[in-house]
C-alpha cells in the first residue's frame, strides 16, 4: 500500500462556536463632559466544542470588540482584551470586565494542545431589560427642614425601582418638581449623584420649594394643603431637554427628557390646637347700612409636624 493516498472532504463545523450570551449584570456610568458612557459587566458566555464533547475548550481568556445598536441605530463600540475566563460547566464560562469601552478573540487550549482562535463571528440577539422610564416610583413623604430666603428647604423620601440588569449613575443635573395637573414648576432638586442599582432603591432627595414666579404661588400652597388635608397628588420630577446637543456631554443626552412621576399620599395633621378669643368688638359704620366693623384679639396654639420646620408671618 506504499505511496496510496485518500481524499477526503473534512465537512465545517455546523454550529455556531458561541451559541449564547447573556449580560448577567450591567454598570452604566455616562461622562459628564464627553461623550462617552463607562460600562462594567457580568456575561455569561455558552460555546460548543467543534471537537465534540471528548474534547472541550479550556478558554483562559478573551478578547471582544462589540458594536452596540439601538433601534438599527449605532450607539457606539465595547472593546477590551485579555479579560480572564470562569469555567462554569463544561460548556459554560463567565467573565467579567470594569470601566470599559463585542471581531472577537479568544485564547485557551485544547486536548490537543495550545491554540489561539480570532476573529469569531457571534450572530446572537441579545435582551438588555432596560430602565423602563423609571415608571416604578413611589413618594413616601417630605419635609420641610426650614426657610432659605423666599424658598422652603424640603427632602423627599421616595424609592425608584430599576427593573433591569444595568445599574446606571447619574451626576451633576437638575429636577424640576412638577405639579402633574397644570405643570406648574414648584421648586427644583439638585443631583450631585443618582444611584439606580437594579432593584428598589430608597432614598432622600433634597431641594428648594420655591415658585419661579409669583403667579404660581398659590401652586405652592396648593400643595401643602393637600398634603396635610389627607388628598392624594400627582407630583412630576422632571429634567428639561438639553438645548445644545451639538456640545451635549453624554449625560447631558442620557437625562435630557428624563421624567420621573408618582402620586404623593397626604397626612392627617391638626396644625390648630387651640384658639382662644381675648377680646371681641363690634362698630356699625354711621354712613353705608348693614355694613359692620369687627375687632378682636386671638390667641392661637399652633402645632406643626416634627417633619415641618416653617415660620409663620402672616395668616
């Protein structure tokens, strides 16, 4: 048989090497003066052996460069290299990378020795659960915690629910606090950093209570009669458009619009304890019939709320 030889057609690999890929975890930080978002995850990565089970991959580590698209729009590019491999199973890895900017690399070994493999096509659909507009929001209660000029010091105790996998940081914008039913602007909350791991997060905002114009004052007491007559209403924290997208930073273009609405239950609170009348006095004008004059002198007990610190000018 010296010197015979055979041809034989070695058929390709008919699955894909990579079969899932799913973002356990996502950390979503948007630059304040770039345009650039940081991220950091948790992927857990399924792949099929083109050896077949007797021989599976070792992957040590990888390399990715993803493009990331939103409703058929760019929306930038995640790069990075080298990042370590957690065998889970015999098909299954983890791996992890942070503050990061998906041609694909990757390096291990197989039964049958070292090898380097690149340039992996990964054509799988992956599901991000977003934000979902923040629509989980509930207002526990405010307070008052005293006077600041013409404005009332005032914090929000509510929880803002994120129900997806990215935890998301924003930084160094405003709130408007909007009544919902004639968005009337009450007042304004500043962020130095808002927090939204994923899940329920409870926290206190703190801000200004103050009209932008006299006209809307009578918004303002609307407010805090409702409040501590027992009435529930709808309160808007809203972040106005950015007006220069051109020199928007990224956090500038990820908040521009952001509105966060709930509905704020009111408390029962007796604000009067006790009146008394000192003096009482009674005039008839001489001149205009049925028209009466009447003095007196009150003494009033008032009792505030321990989480309403105001002072009273006039009433």
């Amino acid at each position: 048989m010296e010197g015979s030889s055979l041809s034989v057609q070695i058929p390709s690999f008919g699955e894909q090497l990579i079969s899932l890929l799913i973002f356990k975890s996502m950390s979503l930080v948007p630059s304040t003066n770039r345009k650039q978002v940081t991220l950091s995850a948790l992927i857990i990565i399924q792949m099929n052996s083109p050896l077949g089970h007797r021989s599976p991959l070792n992957i040590q580590s990888m390399d990715m460069n993803v493009h990331l698209f939103y409703e058929e729009n760019s929306v930038g590019m995640l790069d990075f290299s080298q990042v370590p491999m957690q065998k889970l199973n015999e098909n299954t890895y983890q791996t992890q990378f942070t503050d990061k900017c998906l041609i694909l690399s990757d390096r291990g070994s197989f039964t049958l020795g070292s090898l380097s493999i690149s340039e992996i096509i990964v054509d799988n659909n992956i599901t991000l659960v977003g934000l979902a507009g923040l629509n989980n929001v509930r207002l526990h209660d405010i307070s008052v915690d005293g006077d600041e000029g013409t404005a009332l010091q005032l914090s929000i105790n509510m929880t803002i629910g994120n129900p997806g996998v990215t935890d998301i940081k924003l930084q160094n914008f405003t709130f408007n606090i909007v009544d919902s039913d004639n968005e009337t602007v009450l007042g304004q909350i500043p962020i130095n950093i808002l927090s939204l791991p994923s899940g329920n997060n409870i926290m206190t905002l703190t801000g200004l209570l103050a009209a932008l114009s006299e006209k809307d004052l009578p918004a303002v007491g609307k407010l805090f009669s409702a409040y501590l007559n027992i009435q529930t209403q709808s309160i808007t924290l809203f972040h106005e458009l950015s007006t220069n997208e051109h020199n928007a930073t990224a956090m500038n273009l990820t908040i521009s619009s952001l509105s966060v609405k709930s509905n704020l239950d009111g408390i029962e609170a007796k604000l009067i304890q006790r009146m008394e009348v000192l003096n009482f006095g009674i005039e008839f004008d001489s001149m205009i019939v049925n028209k009466v004059y009447i003095t007196s002198q009150l003494s009033v007990l008032f009792q505030l709320l321990s989480n309403v610190h105001m002072t009273f000018e006039e009433l």
